[in-house]
C-alpha cells in the first residue's frame, strides 16, 4: 500500500500576536514536511469564539507568509465546522464513549481553549461516569479507556502517558452547544489528511488523551513533535507578554524580517551561527536529530 502523503500543519489560536515561539513552532512544522516533499496547512483554532478574533487570525496568517510560511489548501477555521463536530459525537455515541456530565458551569467554563501548561492541568475524576444518556442537549464527557499511550515523539524521543492520570475523561461538548477543543483539532487533523503535528510541548501533556480520541473514532495516528519552549532572555514565559515578539514589534525596533529568521533557523539546529536568511534557504538544513530539546532563550537583540 502507498504511503500517505505527507501533511503538516500549524494550527493557532486567534488570540494574540504570534510571538517567538509560535513563529518558531511554525517554522519547523513547515521545515519537516518540505524538507520531505510534503504539504503544509494553516488552520485557523477558533472553536472557543468569544476569545477569538477574525482581525487576529489574518494578522497571524500575514505574519507567517512574511515569514514564507504559506498554506498549501485554502485556510480552514474552525467557527465555521459545527456539523463535523457534531457528527463526530454522533459516532463516538453510537460507540459508546460518550456519557452526560452535571458539573457547573465554572468547570466547563474553558473547554474550548487547549490546555497549556500554566492552566494547571486537573485531571477529573469520572463522578459522572455512570449518568445515563439525555441525548445531546447534556454536556458530553469522552470515557477514556484504561492503561498507558506510548509514542516515539520526533522532538523529545520515546514517551508514555497515562491519559486518565492526566487529563481525566475530557470535556467535548458543553450543554450550550460549545465543542472542546480536544474533538475539534482531532476531528479537523482527520479530515484534513494530517501526518505530522508539531506543537509546543506545553500541549505534550494532551497528547496521549488526543490519541485516544483518534482511536475511538478510527482515524489514523499522526506522527508528533513537541518542541521546547521559547523564553524571554531572562528564562520567563513568551506567552502573556507575548507581543513584544511578534514580527511587528520586532520591525518597529528595527530588526528585519530576514533576522529573525536566521536566529529561528538557528534556534532549530539548522545554522551554526544567527545569520540572515529566508526560509527556503533552511529547507535543505532541517533534520529532527539536530533540533536542541529543552527550552530555548532569545536573545537579548530580539528582546
Ligand atoms: N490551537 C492550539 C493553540 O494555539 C494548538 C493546537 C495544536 O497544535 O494541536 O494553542
């Protein structure tokens, strides 16, 4: 049988500018797959509509193709795929993987974000567990099945996980017709063909519970990248001050398209010094074994 063919992706949520960090995890996602003859796609991650934005998610767009980084397939967004998501808990139902949740409305509250790290992961306990089915005007929790998920990550080696440990049976559907971010990115990486996911390893923990998701609705498993994080030059987190870092800040204080670049290019093991360059110029360059683990610092001169 043929292989599939070989489809990456860089999937933001349209929240803020995309510093450093994001540009960085776009970078390799786009590096792995051309570097292999592969196709790269840009999804837009706005399940979660009152925290997104539409002027967001262009500006995103627009920074990744002054980076060289465009999508291969017209840009698809999630706001508008609520007739997949919901097919895709009709078959998980038929399955019987589904069960009715009656917790608060507090805990449901952030469903429709993905899970970093500093959101302090709660795994939930099953109390709903033995609810018996309403139909779907009920919040929808996904049963996960006993025992461990293991995978060879491209970035960060062999792992394993035990998604009951740390995710508890996620959340997929919220009584007012809210999908989770957990189906929306596993249903659209389905039907969008995806091989290949890499991503900040902030989301590494969600991996497993991911999986088992796929699993449950017969799709087959990408393979994954979890890239270290990029920091401020003083060790702290990109994310909340993140647009210090964004292609137009860095522009405003003069630094040019092209350094960036080469200092991300160098960041992924693909220069031995920050040097000017274009994106395609790296595409000969990348390979997964010279990509340094762990988190990365920027410099102060991109600061
Ligand atoms: N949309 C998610 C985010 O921006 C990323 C999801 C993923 O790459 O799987 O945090």
């Amino acid at each position: 049988m043929e292989a599939p063919p070989l489809i990456g992706r860089f999937a933001p949520s349209p929240t803020g500018t995309l510093h450093l960090g994001n540009l960085r995890t776009a970078l390799a996602s786009w590096l792995s797959v051309k570097s292999r003859g592969g196709r790269w796609i840009v999804r837009i991650e706005d399940v979660d509509r009152p925290r997104c934005d539409a002027s967001v998610a262009e500006a995103q767009v627009r920074d990744l193709a002054a980076l060289g980084l465009e999508s291969d397939e017209e840009v698809i967004w999630q706001s508008r795929r609520d007739e997949r998501y919901r097919d895709a808990l009709e078959r998980l139902h038929e399955g019987g993987h589904l069960y009715p949740c009656a917790c608060t409305r507090k805990d449901l509250q952030r469903l429709a974000s993905a899970p970093h790290l500093e959101d302090g992961l709660r795994p939930y306990d099953g109390a709903c567990r033995s609810h018996a089915w309403q139909g779907f005007d009920a919040a929808l929790r996904f049963h996960l099945p006993e025992g461990e998920v293991a995978w060879d990550d491209l970035a960060l080696g062999p792992q394993c996980d035990d998604p009951a440990a740390l995710t508890g049976d996620p959340l997929l559907f919220r009584r007012d017709g809210v999908f989770a971010y957990h189906l929306a990115v596993v249903v659209d990486d389905g039907d969008q063909g995806v091989t290949e996911i890499v991503r900040g390893a902030d989301l590494r923990s969600v991996t497993a519970t991911q999986m088992r998701l796929q699993e449950a609705l017969h799709l087959s498993r990408p393979a994954y990248a979890h890239l270290g994080l990029v920091t401020a030059p003083d060790g702290s987190r990109l994310g909340k001050r993140g647009g210090a870092t964004g292609l137009d800040a860095l522009r405003a204080r003069g630094v040019r398209v092209e350094d960036a670049i080469g200092w991300l290019g160098f960041s992924l093991g693909c220069l031995d010094h920050p040097e000017p360059c274009r994106a395609e110029d790296l595409i000969r360059r990348f390979d997964w074994s010279r990509v340094p683990p762990g988190e990365i610092r920027i410099p102060e001169s991109l600061a």
